[in-house]
C-alpha cells in the first residue's frame, strides 16, 4: 500500500530536475525520458501560469 502511495506521489508532486535521474537509475531508458519530458512540460506550465498571474494581477493594479 506504501508503495502504491510512492507511486502516486511521484506523478502528482513536482520535483526538481536533478531528482529525475536519480530516481529513476533501475528503469529502462524510454522510461527516463518519458519522466524528463513529462517533468519539463509540468515546469513550463507552472512557469506559464505565473507568468499569467502576474499579468492579471498587474492588470488589476492599473
């Protein structure tokens, strides 16, 4: 049951790059680059939707 918690957890959460390789050393490779792809679109999203905050917030302001 803890494992399938892990599991979970490690494709809800986000995690800083350098944990990707990490983590993932026992997988086969098409594996890692799934998760490294999967992890660089999931930080440009988030960095998208802060920049589109700002930009409403800063709107808000004038």
């Amino acid at each position: 049951m803890q494992n399938r918690q892990n599991r979970n957890d490690y494709w809800t959460t986000a995690r800083p790059m350098a944990d990707i390789n990490i983590e993932n050393d026992n997988q086969k490779p098409q594996l890692k680059l799934i998760n490294f792809v999967y992890a660089l679109i999931l930080s440009i999203l988030k960095q998208k939707e802060a920049q589109n905050n700002n930009q409403i917030k800063s709107k808000k302001c004038k």
